[in-house]
C-alpha cells in the first residue's frame, strides 16, 4: 500500500510499504482522510516520534475492512473515526484517571504507523462508529475536537466568562466554537494570520485584532487560551490574565520555547496556568458533538490533498497557508 513516511529528520515521502495486519483485537481502517497536525511537523523536526522513520497521521477516519479474531463490537463496512491515543493502563498515572500523562504514551501516527496512509490498524477499543449522516471524510476533525474538549474540560470555565484566544488556525477555531456553546461572555481572537482571521470573524467573534493593544479589556480576560504555541504570543497572553483568571497552554511549543512569568502576580491576583495534553476521556463526547454540528467541515477544512502530495501538504501546513488541510489517499 502507499504511505506518507517521515523517513529522517526534515524529510518526508510517499512510499510503499507492506500492508496491516490487525491483531486479535484490532481492526484494519481504510482510511478516507487524514488530518495534518502541528504534531506532525515537529515529528518532521525530529521532536515527539521515539524513532523515526515513522508513518504520521492520528488524525483520520474510514471504513473498516479487516477485523481481528475476537472483535465483535464493530464489523467490516462500518465507518469510525479513530482515538489514536495508547495507554498502558498499568503505571500511576493511568491508575488515578490521567491516562494522558501515561508513563508508556504511545499514539498512532506517532509511535506506530498511523493514518497518512492507504489503510491503518487500530485497536478496536479506539473506533467510534459514525452515525450515517456524518460524511467519513469529514471525520478526521473528531480526533482535534477532541483535544479542544479535554481543552474545557481543564479550563473548568463559568458561565459569563471574557475569553481570549491567540491563534485563529484549527485548534483555535474550534477553542472558538466551544467557548461560545460553553455561555461565554464575549469571546476574542488574536492572530497576524489575517486570512485565518477572517475565518474566526465568519464563524462569530466578538473582537478580532492582529495585536491585542486593539482589544478594548483593559482589565484583562478571565482565560486565556494559547493555540499557537508560539513563544510571543505565550508571553503576551500570560500578561493580559485577569485576576482570578486562567491562562490555558493548548498550543504545542517546541521543546526549546521559554517564556517568563510574574510569581508575585500570579500568587497576589490568583492567577492559575495550566496545560492540556492530548485528549482524555474526550473522543466519544467529541464525536457526538461532531454528530451534532459544533463544527461546519465545510468551513475548517480548506484543502484536500492526495496523499501522492504529502509532502507538499506538510509545506502548504508549515507556510499558514489554508485552515485544516488533510489528505486523502
């Protein structure tokens, strides 16, 4: 079968390569399209996969057509969307609920091959059957809301909050869309990215600005939620927290991004940075969610690529060109 495959650092191919085989509980996905991710251009950079050369993709959704000897929840024909999250279940922290911060992480896409290709194995335990009116295609945006449900799931957000989100790309569109159905007050997005902005004023924004001096809250926000990663707009937003407020990391750094922060501050006005990895008892509710039309596919997705240009979608991704793009194999 073809496959996308990070063959060294900085590096990417179409290849083939032998296809899946599923275990006794695993199926075989035809992959109907693939997501590309941050994630997958620090894989690129030689940063999250443990070795390389790897095939990327958590990202995906398709049709089954291989099932193992002792799966019986789904069969060949149904249509998933796949948690590409694998956990041991065994160290500390997935035995206190914290199956995200496990001790063994490992992730389809990341430490074994995922979806950038033809066809993908999953554990059965990780598939989400799609309800009929969900087009398979579209479903590789289960897997990213996911994140932005676990998202609010930290953030523990009251009704009536002033939200502010740095990055109008993906994730934070979605952080967008959930703000507004978690009773909001007003919501504001900063991007330089004026063509993504855009996207965020289409979809209902109370402020948009290139630069948050443009935004009328002199007091600050009650959270602050970083989908850039970037360490400009990390620095910015932990200074425009409000007292009593929460500063949100969502946006993935490279490993070498530092920032500063005000211990006084942060203890004298009860300010709490947090962080949220991955997702974490979040893709059934994300998937339902998805099901009933938190998302227009139509608007997130701006590119769909064969997966013959992988590459190239890895370069469009890098440059901030469109909005989600997948590929399609």
């Amino acid at each position: 079968m073809k496959a996308a495959v990070i063959e060294s650092v900085g590096r990417a191919v179409v290849a083939e390569v032998p296809d899946p085989t599923p275990g006794p509980r695993e199926v075989v996905v035809e992959v109907a399209a693939c997501g590309l991710c941050g994630t997958d251009l620090h894989i690129l950079q030689g940063e999250f996969a443990p070795k390389l050369p790897i095939v990327p993709g958590h990202e995906f959704a398709g049709e089954v057509v291989g099932v193992g000897a002792q799966v019986t929840e789904v069969s060949v024909g149904d249509r998933v969307a796949v948690d590409p999250s694998l956990y041991c279940y065994e160290c500390r922290y997935c035995r206190t609920g914290h199956n995200n911060l496990c001790e063994r992480w490992a992730a389809i896409g990341v430490t074994t091959a995922g979806g950038a290709a033809q066809y993908a194995v999953a554990p059965v335990a990780n598939c989400v059957k799609l309800p009929e009116h969900v087009r398979t295609e579209d479903a590789a945006l289960v897997e990213p809301l996911s994140c932005a449900v676990r998202g609010y799931d930290v953030l523990q957000s009251r009704l009536g909050a002033h939200v502010l989100i740095y990055g109008s790309g993906t994730m934070g569109l979605m952080m967008l869309e959930l703000a507004k159905r978690t009773g909001a007050a007003s919501v504001d997005v900063v991007d330089v990215n004026s063509a993504r902005l855009e996207t965020a004023r289409r979809l209902g924004v109370s402020a948009s600005a290139a630069n948050p001096d443009e935004l009328d809250r002199p007091q600050g926000w009650d959270l602050v939620v970083d989908a850039t990663g970037n360490a400009a707009a990390i620095q910015d937003g932990l200074d425009r927290v409000a007292k009593a407020g929460t500063f949100l990391q969502f946006g993935v750094a490279d490993y070498a991004t530092r920032v500063t922060i005000d211990p006084y501050r942060i203890y004298n006005q009860e300010i709490t940075i947090t962080g949220s990895m991955a997702v974490l008892h979040s893709f059934e509710r994300a998937a339902e969610l998805f099901a009933n039309g938190v998302l227009d596919p139509d608007v997130f997705i701006s590119d769909r690529i064969p997966l013959e240009r992988y590459p190239q979608a890895l370069e469009q991704f890098a440059a901030g060109v469109g909005r989600k793009i997948v590929v399609v194999p």
